[in-house]
C-alpha cells in the first residue's frame, strides 16, 4: 500500500487549504495511554516492580483502559516510551527488547493489547540514541537511501511486530537536518503497508535550535507533532504550554493554527489528570485547553489508582466531543492574548457551527475572576441570542445577548459550548 500526501480542506476564516498526511489516520485527535511522564525510565524491575518499564506496566495499563470504561470513550491507544529495548542490537544489527523486561517481545505485548481491542505504540528516535541513551534509527542525512538502510529495516521489523503507533524524539541529532531525516522515516512508514500512525518531536527540536517550523511540511510527514518542551506534573509546565499556544514565539500564529486537520495536529504533550501534581481544577483546565486546541489526549497516570475524580474528568463525554470534534480546527485565544492579562478567552469552531469556548484565569493566586464573553470575542452578530452550556456540569445556563460572565478561580476555567 503506498501512502501520499493529499490536499486536505481545513475550513477557515484566515488561511487556504494545506496538506496533511492521508494514512487513514488520527482524522480526530488519537486518544490513549503514554507511559513517559509518569514512569519515565525506570528499567530496574526487582527494585521496583510496580513502576518498571515492562510488559507487564503496558499490560495492567491495557487491562484498566478496558476494565475502566476508557476503550469505550475513544481512549485506543496504549503508547510504549523510552527505554524498552536493549543497549545493543542482536548479531543480525535489528532493535530487539529488553528480554528480561519484555520477555515476549514487543510482539507479545501488541498481541495481548490488540486482542483486548487496543493497540500498541512505540518509540525511538531520529539519532544515533534515544534520550535514554538506547539504540536508535540514526537516520543519514542523505537525500536518498537504498533499501537495506538500517532504519529501513528497522520500520520493517517494527511493523512485523505490530505495532500501530510510533513516537520518534529528535535526540542527538542535528536538528538542521530533521526536515531531510522526519520525511523519511514517514515514507518508510507508509511503504510497510501497515498504518501506523507517526509522531514526531521535529518542530520541538527545531524550535530550540531557533530555526523555522515548516508547518505544512510536518503536517504533510507526521500525523502529531510535538511543538514544546516535556510536560511534568506542575502548574507551571500547564501554564507554560498554553502560553505558547497562545503566542508560539516567533513563529506565525495563523500557520500554527490553521495547520490542524483531520490527518494532523499539534500536539502539547501528555494528559496528566490522576497525578499528583495539580488540583482538581488545574486537571480540568488541562483537559479544556487540550479539547480547545484540538490536541492529542494521551494520558500519562498509574491508571487502576486513580481517583474516582479523575476518572469523571478523563471519561466526561461532553468534554471529549469538543476534543474529538470531527473538524478538527484549533482553536486560539481570542480575547487578552498579549501576555499581560491573566483572564483569558479562548475559541474554537466546531463542525456543527456552534463554538467551544473556555474562559481561562492562569493566576495562581487570589481569589475568583469575573471574565466576560462578549459576542463580539467570537464572532456573533450584535444582538444575536446565543445559548451557553457547562460542559463540566452538563448544565444549560441561558440566553445571552449582550454578554456571558463567570466567575472564575484562580488556575481554573470555564468550560462552555456556545451556538447561536
């Protein structure tokens, strides 16, 4: 099966049509499980057991997105990080798992996730070395490699295993290079003639080596991208990132936005509800702004141990609708973007016409803002009614004509669906 790029409408009001990968692939935000950001890369299994990275991790994680109800929201995806596999290859130069962590194989861990109805990701990277330090494709920078290329061999191998996910990181590579070394190993992806959806981490690394972000470039390789740093279990990473998703330093706003399609995403990182880092509020947050960026939601938590809070959060169907909405158009800050204020309006349009909208107060502390909605923010006709739902408590909250207001608390956000 050979996979090209195709022409793909993103319907918007500020930009033309631009290409996205055609795999068949996250035509909505894929959703699923990511093990970095919770278990990073403990590899010491008798010391610690419970947190190794293992199969037996990816099965418990597997068994629970079942069990919990997560398969039958959207959540399909159970996404192996760094560190699974060896410190070497075998005698034949192939990848090959840790035999002792993954004693079946990563073979044996995609047949246990895809007969419960799940399916596997993987990760490695476009350098010599993962992150972690383990082998990696080491894509050459040559325009052109014959088919025994390593890496070639590598994806080959990958897709016999069964995987439908990869995840590549850009360590220890010349991020002047990616936009020769990603393209690759996307088309090397789509001649196995297995769909596997590809994550790339391209834009993030070009960004800190403060070169260009092609943007339809990577839309046109890459199924998701990573554009920013790691997220980790604080407010301030959250914050951080939303900010750059309401001004991504020096790069066109338009471009980044209206990049997103069926096919394509940006992707601000791990879903960190059931951790331990923020509030319960700051949970929702996350899982507002993720839904209004139209971004992947991959959560990263010990996920039979989660509270029953976090669960509501993650399983709330009304929130994921917004996520999953089938136009997939990013949505922006639309009101107070400048970086000087705190009380924030963010929209996003959805394929029925009505609006998603979330009213965002990032202080982190005193006491509840007053943030105001007002028609003209998101484009409603002045003196148009327009009725606005709670999407957290599943409440119809009126007719408004002149303005929505809502007291806010700090780190929080009200979450609405708008249609007029």
């Amino acid at each position: 099966m050979k996979v090209v790029a195709c022409a793909t409408l993103l319907a918007s009001l500020t930009a033309p049509p631009v290409l996205a990968l055609d795999n068949g692939l996250a035509l909505t935000p894929p959703m699923g499980w990511l093990s970095w950001e919770r278990y990073a890369c403990v590899v010491d299994c008798e010391a610690d057991p419970d947190n190794c990275i293992s199969a037996d991790l990816y099965q418990r994680m597997a068994d629970e997105m079942v069990a919990g109800g997560y398969l039958d929201a959207g959540y399909e995806y159970v996404n192996i990080d760094d560190c699974w596999n060896a410190m070497d290859r075998d005698a034949d130069g192939n990848l090959y798992a840790d035999p002792v962590r993954f004693p079946q194989g990563i073979k044996g861990v995609a047949d246990y996730v895809h007969g419960l109805g799940l399916k596997l990701g993987l990760y490695l990277d476009i350098g010599e070395a993962t992150c972690g330090g383990y082998p990696a494709f080491n894509v050459s920078t040559d325009e052109d490699d014959g088919p025994d290329a390593q890496y070639i061999k590598d994806v080959n191998l990958m897709a016999e295993w069964g995987i439908d996910s990869l995840k590549v990181d850009g360590c220890n590579q010349d991020p002047t290079w990616m936009n020769i070394t990603y393209p690759k190993v996307g088309r090397a992806l789509n001649a196995t003639g297995r769909p596997i959806l590809y994550s790339c981490s391209w834009p993030d690394y070009v960004r800190l080596a403060h070169e260009p972000v092609q943007f339809e470039l990577m839309a046109e390789y890459c199924n998701i991208w990573r554009n920013y740093d790691d997220i980790w279990d604080y407010y301030d990473s959250i914050n951080n990132i939303i900010s750059y998703w309401r001004q991504p330093g020096d790069e066109d706003v338009d471009a980044f936005v209206n990049v997103a399609a069926p096919g394509s995403q940006n992707d601000p990182d791990m879903i960190l509800v059931g951790g331990t880092g923020l509030s319960t509020a700051q949970w929702k947050m996350q899982m507002s702004m993720w839904s209004i960026f139209a971004a992947p939601l991959l959560m990263s938590n010990d996920l039979p141990n989660i509270s029953e809070e976090a669960k509501e959060i993650l399983l709330n169907k009304e929130v994921i609708a917004i996520n999953q909405d089938p136009a997939v158009k990013q949505g922006r800050c639309v009101k107070n973007c400048d970086g000087t204020s705190d009380q924030q309006v963010w929209s996003r349009e959805l394929a029925d016409g009505s609006l998603a909208v979330a009213l965002l107060n990032t202080y982190a502390f005193g006491p509840p803002q007053k943030i105001t909605l007002e028609p003209s923010d998101v484009g409603i006709p002045e003196g148009t009614t327009f009725k606005v739902r709670d999407l957290w408590t599943h409440t119809d909250l009126g007719d408004f004509v002149e303005s929505f207001a809502s007291m806010v608390p700090s780190t929080s956000v009200t979450f609405i669906k708008v249609a007029f």
